[in-house]
DNA sequence: GACACTCGAGAGAGCGCTCTCACGAGTCGC
DNA sequence: GCGACTCGTGAGAGCGCTCTCTCGAGTGTC
C-alpha cells in the first residue's frame, strides 16, 4: 500500500503518487492558492494515505525559522519552582498561547552555573526564534546577552537596572498601596511588612509601596523583615517581628506564600487573625483560598503574564514593533485575614 | 575582521579561515580523535573567533536526530498543574537530566482536546527524538499511539489497560497499607477514606491499598467518598464522610491537597487533629509540612520520577533495552496529623 | 488572427551539515 | 628501495524542504 517501504514518505513521495511535482505539493502543504482544486484535492488525498508529515529540520534549513520559543527560567525560579503555583501558571499561559500560534514551547530550565553557557550555545545556534525570560534576579546578565545576540527578547518582570529589553509586569507599588490603605481604613496602625529579596524588582517594588502607604499614618515608623517568597521564610520573619514589636496589628507579606507562614507563627503563638493581627498577602495563588483563615490578598493576573509574555514575543518574531513595557493591573482581593 | 559580514558563520566559513575543509572541521567540531592536533587547534580557534555554532536544523536533517524530548502533559495533568506541587517536581527532575545529557525538553502541553492530533502531527514530524508522557487517565490511548508511531515512549504512572510502553511508577498500595498499619497501630477504629478518582491508576491502587490495610481490623467497614485529588473537593468529601459516620476517628486522603483540605473541614467543625481524627495524606509535597497540624503522608521521590522518566527515555532513545517497568519505593512520613 | 498578458505548474538551486569514499603522504618490512 | 599498509584529509553526494525562475497554456483585446 505503501510505495517507500522503507521510512517515512516525503515531498517527492507524495508527489509522485499524486502525479505532481514537488513543488506543487509544497504549495499545497503551505497553503497557497495558486493550486487548482482538484490538483490540491488528489494532492491532500495522497497526502493522507501516505500519512505525509513535513521534516521540520529540512523545512527551518531553509525558511530560518524553527517556529519554537524557549522559555527560560533561572536558578532562582527553579528554586521555587515546586513550591509556588507563579512558575507553573505562567507556563500555562505562555503555553496555550504559543499552542494557539502553532508554535512550540521549548523549557530551558537554568538550575545550574554551567547553563548560562549552554543557554547562550543554544540561543545562538537559533534552535529558537525568540526566547521569553522569567528573569527574577537583578544581577542576571542574560537580557542583554541575548539581546546583543540579536534574539527576540522578552523578559517578565522588569529588570533592576535598565530595561534593554521589552518586558510584562505588574503594578506592585499601587497594588501594595490598597492594600495598605485597606489596613488603614480598618484602624490597623502597627502595620509591619515581610519583604521578598530586595535584589528583585517584585521584592523592592513590593516594599515601596508599604513604604509609600505608610505614610499615611503620620508618625508610624516602618518594620520590615525580609524573607526569599518562600513559605519557611514567612514563618521565620513573622517571628522577628514579633519579637520586636509584639504590638504588631498587621502585616502585609510581599508574596501569598510567606503570609502563610507568618498565618502559622500567629496562629501558635496564640494570636487571632484578623482580630489581633490582619494578613495581607501579595499573588493571588490558588492555595490562598484555603489558608486559615483565607488570605486577603493583592491578586495578579499570573495567567495573563504568562499570555502576554507568548504575544509580545510572538510580535517580535514576526518582526513587528511592541511596547518597551507592558504593565498589569494589580487588585486587592478581600477575603478574611484583613 | 569577519570574513562573512552577512549572516552567521557556517562549516565553510571556518574552513577558509583554518584553512582547512569542511569535513576536517566538522570532525574537530564533533570530537573526531583522528585530527592533527595542530590542525585542530587551529579550527578550535577559528571557530572561537567566529562564534561558530552548528545549526542543528542541518545536523539533524543528515543525523535523523534532534537531540531533544518531549515531555507531554494531558489535559488532567494542565488542568491540577497550578494547585500541585508533583508536575512541577517531576518536570524539575526531568530538566535537570536531561540537562545532564545535553538534550533540549520541549514541552507539550495539552490543554484543549485538539491538541492530541497536533502531539502526534508533531510526533510524527521526528521534532523530537523521544517522548515522556505524563499519562493519568486510563483512557487515554496516547501511549499507543504513540507507540504505534515507532517513536521511543516512556510514561509516569502505569497505564490503566495493559501497559504496552514502558512506565515508572511509585509502590502505591504498600505506602498506603503503611499508613494504615499505622492508624491501627494508634488505636483507630473507623478509618475512612478519600479516593482519587478512579480512572487514574494512582486513585484506584490507593484505594485498593485502603481495603487491604482495612482488612487488619475484623468487622471494619469501607467508608469512602471520592475526590479529584484537589483541595476543594477534599474539602467537600470530608464533609460527606462525617455526614456519613459522625464516628470517622481517622481518614486517609490519596493526595495532600486533598488531606489538607479534610484538615480544613475537620477544624471548621472543631474536630481536633490528631486528637479527635487522624488524618494521613500521600505525596509528600512541600505543603504538607505547613498544614496545621503538619501532615503525616505518605512520601513519594516526585523529584526522582522525573530523573528516572529522562533516564529510561535517553537508553531507549540510544537503542538500549530498558526494564517495563521501575517501581520506586514509596515511605511513611510521620508528623504530627496522625 | 496575432499579440500581450495572466496564471498554474515544474525544474533546479541551495539551505548547512554529516559521512562515505578516495587519495596522497608517510611508515614499515623484507 | 619497493610494495603494502596506515593515517589524516578532501571531494562530493545527499538529507527534505522552499523558493525563484521559467515555461506553457489559456484568456482577452483590437
């Protein structure tokens, strides 16, 4: 039934037993036009029987493209990777939108020193026709590496320094300060902060805006721990701050996952939230509905970064000009801890 | 300085500036042994020069391989991905070895019903040299698709039917048969449970672990609600079961998420844990330390499914024989729930 | 009816690489 | 000192595809 028994059938195999040339064919795989009907007809059918499926390789020797975008995380994403719902709903977001352009997702994961050389190897082999950066960090030299590399960029979150690079973020700062502005309105007047990493935009932003908020309490004087996001950091920065300041009101966490854990050193050390203490947390993730009691927190579209992130990178592939900046609505989501 | 302004530079490029052939350089670039040393280093520092970088699009066009796997997540897997904490595990570990090998991890996933004839067009098209498959519904005929398509398949968790590709799996019945001795080691007398669902492997054998462990206890009977081994619908279930039998002094849950969420119900209804209930999750994610009380599960190697997954697809992508199957051990962690 | 024109289809080059084969220059044995 | 052998290197084909160029047939115009 089969006229190559041996491997898969190619253009000229499908040609042939369609009785056309190769190029013809093409035309028909490519979708143009300029085919007749019934020509494109009996080629689509000798293409079915034949179960012909185009070599990607042959195909990105020649058009320079691959049609397939890495996304690549850095050490410090991976790090919380099993721990956050952040990570997995970006990529989630990033692929179904890069599905919906027929295009393939490619995940470098950057755990270790070594992949920096790699990532750069591989980028300039143009195995990718653009790369979407979930960079965290602000020492991380990649952005403009690849940049200079002459790869489409795009890079979620801003980066500390200069943005050389198109990017999606959120508005943390005012975010941060209805939150604030919620926990003043409610009489809270002792309100401390657990920070992330100050060597993350997310972390600095993040804390600014307690800062900005908190003057609108004349006299209140700030109280900030840091924490790295993570749950056990909450947990352990909560305690210091009670320790300082065991008159504490609230406290606004800069991410869900650390207004969990500063949840359970209140909860053991016998104080009643939100009556004693209020909580805010920053995210939105799903595991915030289910804390004790549930989080109010600053919700971010997690989802929508991450489509926002495939349709910048997928404009500048198809070599359209986008926004130096795209940057997402944050909102407060009240629920019971505030 | 570059002898080609235009373009990047190719084989061709770097033998004029050695001043060697094509061939001799592809031969230092792969490794060849039978090079002059002189000649070769002189290549290597032409290539330096140029920023060499093969194009894989013409390697694998000649070698018939990609150097790169896909890892595929069904529907049901997409749709827990950002409540759980076990695909970002198990994508983590199958990054990093893959890594290890210098293969690239395409991810595909398969978020819409369309999606399935697009993996096997794109399977078919050879963009990958092998696949792992993240499979949990039994009715998902993937597996045998993709078999079927000669291309190398490996699957996490075995198939429901009977298992025609090689699969990793974790010893879920003895794990919970643990757990169970455990509780009637404590004392417990009415023991429920909340299933997973019962199209997925996981959901049927942990289930079928609970009956057997219940058999230790003469006259005991099943009491079994079912979940979706998310946290709402433990939530949901443990409000069924103590409608059910007000008695329930212990419960095991299939999943943390879900046992954390019967820890939730237990506390809104003032059950004290594990005073009143004991209860024992199986996962052993990062999460279940935090709950409150911190939960006693069932622990399985998440990070170690996903190296295993990546292992057994490299040998069999090489052409090795590889076992049908590799079960891990799974183990009680004991806390503080039960 | 002859000319220009349009439009569909085929021929053929070439993308950048690998790999087989052939070849030239050393090396060795007798 | 000459044939046989080894070893490093080059020539060249070809992987499967796209795309330009060319060509032939059909259509329209005066």
């Amino acid at each position: 039934m089969n006229e190559t028994p041996a491997g898969r059938p190619t253009l000229e195999t499908v040609a042939r037993a369609a009785g056309a040339s190769r190029a013809t064919v093409s035309r028909v795989v490519n979708g143009s036009t300029t085919v007749r009907p019934d020509v494109a007809e009996s080629i689509r059918r000798a293409i079915a029987d034949l179960g012909y499926v185009p070599n990607p390789a042959a195909r990105s020797l020649v058009t320079q493209r691959t049609d397939s975008i890495a996304l690549i995380l850095p050490e410090s994403a991976t790090r919380v990777f099993s721990d956050d719902a952040f990570f997995p709903g970006v990529i989630r977001g990033v692929g179904e939108a890069l599905e919906k352009a027929d295009k393939q997702l490619v995940l470098l994961l950057a755990s270790t020193q070594s992949s920096h050389d790699r990532i750069l190897r591989y980028v300039h082999g143009r195995t990718v026709d653009g790369v979407v950066l979930a960079s965290m960090h602000g020492a991380d030299t990649l952005p403009e590496e690849l940049r200079a590399a002459g790869v489409p960029v795009v890079t979620s979150g801003r980066p500390l320094g200069e943005a050389t690079v198109p990017f999606i973020d959120v508005e943390h700062a005012s975010g941060v300060e209805a939150a604030m502005n919620h926990l003043v309105g409610l009489g809270r007047r002792r309100i401390a902060t657990i920070a992330g990493p100050q060597d993350m935009v997310a972390g600095r932003e993040r804390l600014a805006g307690y800062l900005t908020g908190l003057r609108a309490l004349s006299g209140a004087v700030p109280l900030v721990e840091e924490g790295d996001f993570m749950r056990q950091s909450g947990i352990d920065a909560m305690e210091r701050l009670l320790q300082r300041d065991p008159g504490i009101d609230a406290v606004f966490a800069a991410s869900d996952l650390m207004a969990d854990g500063a949840l359970r050193t209140l909860r053991r050390v016998g104080r009643r939230v939100p009556d004693d203490v209020a909580v805010i947390g920053f995210d939105d993730v799903e595991a915030a509905r289910f804390t004790d009691p549930p989080l109010t927190t600053v919700h971010q579209p997690i989802h929508e970064i991450g489509t926002r992130l495939a349709e910048q990178i997928l404009r500048l592939v198809a070599g359209e000009e986008v926004e130096a900046s795209v940057v997402l609505p944050t909102r407060l989501v009240i629920r019971e801890s505030a």
